[in-house]
C-alpha cells in the first residue's frame, strides 16, 4: 500500500531503474545527487486515478428514499433533512483542510491506489461529531463525514470476511470501534493515555467507519511501465546536455606543455602539460600541433592533428520509447481508448470495443462507491432519528466526450424507441438530463410566445372571403 501510495504522490525516485554506482562506491552519494538533480517523471499513476475518481463522482450524484412499502418518497420532511446535511457537508469540504475535504473524492482515490499484497485497494469513510458543532442547534450540523488519511484506520473481520472492528488512529490518540453481538456499536476512546469509559450507540448494526472495497487499479505491469517512462525522460533530459555540450574527440595531435628537467624521467626531462593553453568557442582562435615524430627535442615531423565529435542520440528514440511505455501503461489499466481517440483510420466499432474495457472495471468501482455512500446515509438517518426510510444512491458516470459515431448510435436507438430519453441525453454527455429537457420544455415554450401572430381572427377571416372573390372576379373580367 505504500509503495503505491509513493507513485502516487509523486515519490518515485526510490524505484529508479537506470544505472547507478554500487553502493560502497567512494562517489555513490555524489552521482546520486546529480542524478536526482536532472531527474524527471511523468506521473501517469497520478492522472489515470483521478481519470477513474472523475469518471466515479465528477458529476453530482442522484439519492433518494424509499418508504417501508419500497415505493419513491417525493419531497417529504426527512428529504429536505438529509439534503440539509448534504448541502452541509459540501460546505464543509471547501472550507476545511486538505485532508478533510472533498472525503469521497480522497476516499475513492485510496480504494483506487493503495492495493495490498492480493491486489485489493481500500479506502475509509468516517461520521464523527466534531466538537466545535457538539451544541449545534441543527442535529444535522453535528455530523460530519471525513476521510481518514491513508494507513490510519486499521480493520478485523470475522471468519465470514465481515467487518466488525476498526481502529481509527490519530495525532491524540485513537478510536476503537466494535460491533457487538446484539448489533450495537462499542466506542472506546483513547487520547494519550488516558482511556475514557466506552459506550454504545445504535448504528443499525454498523460501525461508523465505511470501507470502500475493491481491485486496486496499479498492479505490477503499470508500476514497471511507470519506471520505464521516468528513466527514458531522464535520460532525454541527460542527453539534452550532450546535444548543447558536444563531446570533441582530438586525434594525433600534442596537447600544449612545457618540458621541464625530471632526473627520475627518461633523458632527465618530462612533459609537463597545460589544459587550460587552449579555449574552445565562439570567437575563439585555436591552434593545435601535431605529435613530434622520432626525439621531442629534435623531430623528424609532426603527425596531422584532426578533431571528432559525438553527436546525441535522435529525440526520436525518446519519444517512441515513452509512446510503447504508454501504450503498455493504458492498456493496463483499461484506457487503452485514450491512445486511438485521434485515429482516423478506427472505426466507431472498434474504439467502442476497446472502451468497453474501462466501462466494465467502471461499473464494477461504481457498485462499491454507491453501497459505501448508501450506508453513509443510512447511518446518517438513524443518528437524526429518521429511520424509517432506506437511502439509495445512483452515480452519474462521466465517461468522456462520446465520439461522433457513437453520437449517432445514440440517436438511432432513442428514435427506434430503445432508449429513453433520460438515458439518451446522459449518453450524449449531458450531466443533468432532467434540468435539460426542463429548459428545453421552457426554450420551446418561450419560442412559442415569440412567434407572430395572425393577421385577423378566422371570423374575420370568412368575412373577408366573399369580398375578396368578388374583387378577384372584377380583375378576371378585365
């Protein structure tokens, strides 16, 4: 979990897959400072999760109750009450901090990224009782929904796989949730050292903490495609440096010097030389001489000095490496669609037969997220003392701009009549299907009064009948 947790947040040097000294080589921290001095990722990981949060919960997402009879309740008392505490909660996402807000979008994020050994991602939601809102005059200010940060809430289940403990870890302390066997909830709460007395509550046979359960989205195959692209856009970046600081190769010629008398040399004198003696450049004046041939003191000539340089390597293996990495990387994790949107040469089939890849792994997130939140709501309704009604929440998913010919498909089936048109419009992209057609139905309405009306009465009209034929029979006699 934290090492997908790591790619996540952008800490991905620790998994670099290039060269590097051995460890217990004297320059090792050296070449690693330089190395993370030019190092550079694209964090893929990153933008694909928030592709799937979006595409989960981008668009508000439809809730309603239904009564003990299974029928829809339309706009009673308990309604507007839970729409207080959503409408709250909202509130409270934007004006608190980061680990606090928006919690369903952070919480879906976890489930999304942080796998365990057996590819299983989680994420926590938690109703707690601030103690700044403890005396609020609205019950429903007094609850508040939070996600806890990543590794703080630790879980057992029963041998049936249910949950029925969990343990919220803070700054000051920890909280301790246990389902009883009577169905009510045990909270015992622990700030330092000290241990309060624990008490129950009746959570409808809950606990206050709700796991959002499900496959974790990275798997090895994504993480190595990961690792692959921050090398190859590292060393693009290394090779940069050679492209503006070429490498210059100098053949057969005598570096400048002076000899300088060396008894323990051969003939008593040694060469000594002088880097510096020569300035490469623009607007530089080099000149460079060529080895002496036979004795240095008294040559016999001089070799023809000549000058080589090394070029980089093209960009373009660059930029076709990262392009297979990200292909491999898409593919993996069900977005194989974004790589031929631009592709003219597929047709509306095909790319809908590779879209239906992120479709299905999107359904089966969407089932865990509206269970977690049904469940929130549920809770939500007991704690206000409402518990007659059942919450059901639906997801709106964003799935992108659906192509032209998708379009089209979508327009035929509503005209057959085998959509409707609610289901119609929302595949078309529209995040709100019944504000739309209400503006619709009020656009046409408002057309309607803007029309021009006719230029009499159809009395008026049959009375002006016989006058105008009389008129017309007077032209056709002349």
């Amino acid at each position: 979990m934290d090492e997908n947790w790591a790619y996540y947040t952008g800490d991905t040097f620790k998994f670099w897959t290039g060269p590097r000294p051995p460890q217990n080589h004297p320059k090792y921290s050296d070449v690693i400072a330089q190395l993370q001095s030019v190092y550079h990722s694209y964090n893929l990981i990153r933008e694909t999760a928030h592709h799937y949060r979006d595409a989960l919960i981008g668009q508000p997402f439809n809730w309603y109750l239904k009564g003990t009879n299974g029928e829809k309740v339309e706009e009673s008392k308990t309604e507007a009450l839970i729409q207080s505490w959503w409408d709250w909660q909202r509130h409270l996402a934007v004006s608190q901090n980061t680990n606090q807000g928006k919690p369903i979008a952070e919480a879906v994020t976890q489930m999304l990224v942080r796998g365990d050994g057996n590819g299983t991602g989680t994420g926590y939601l938690r109703l707690y009782s601030p103690k700044r809102y403890a005396e609020a005059s609205e019950s429903w200010k007094r609850i508040v929904l939070h996600c806890p940060s990543p590794g703080s809430v630790i879980t057992e289940r029963d041998d049936d796989g249910i949950l029925y403990k969990a343990t919220y870890c803070h700054s000051k302390g920890k909280e301790i949730y246990t389902l009883l066997d009577n169905g009510q909830c045990e909270v015992q709460v622990q700030e330092g050292k000290a241990e309060k007395e624990p008490y129950t509550i009746d959570l409808g046979g809950r606990l206050p903490i709700f796991e959002l359960r499900s496959s974790c989205l990275f798997g090895i195959d994504a993480k190595q495609a990961q690792n692959s692209i921050n090398k190859t856009l590292t060393m693009k970046s290394v090779n940069n440096n050679m492209a503006g600081f070429l490498e210059r190769v100098i053949l057969n010629a005598q570096m400048p010097g002076r000899w300088e008398e060396d008894p323990s040399a051969p003939g008593g004198e040694r060469f000594v030389t002088e880097p510096g003696a020569i300035e490469f450049g623009a607007n530089k004046l080099a000149f460079i001489q060529g080895l002496p041939l036979g004795d240095p003191r008294n040559p016999v000539g001089y070799t023809n000095p000549s000058i080589q340089y090394r070029e980089p390597v093209g960009v373009q293996t660059f930029g076709d490496s990262i392009n297979i990495d990200i292909a491999c990387f898409y593919r993996s994790v069900g977005l194989g669609h974004l790589l031929v949107s631009d592709d003219g040469n597929l047709s509306g089939i095909s790319r809908e037969t590779v879209k239906q890849d992120f479709l299905t792994r999107l359904e089966g997130y969407s089932e865990v997220v509206e269970a977690a939140l049904s469940e929130v709501f549920a809770t939500v309704l007991l704690l206000l003392d409402e518990p007659n009604y059942t919450p059901v929440v639906e997801l709106k998913l964003a799935t992108g701009k659906p192509l032209p010919e998708e379009r089209q498909v979508n327009r035929d089936d509503y005209n057959a009549g085998l959509r409707s048109r609610t289901t119609a419009m929302s595949e078309a992209g529209i995040s709100d299907p019944d504000a739309e057609w209400e503006l619709i139905k009020r656009e046409r309405k408002e057309d309607m009064k803007r029309m021009p009306s006719a230029p009499f009465s159809s009395d008026e009209f049959n009375q002006k009948q016989p006058q105008q034929q009389q008129e017309q029979e007077a032209n056709d006699a002349t």
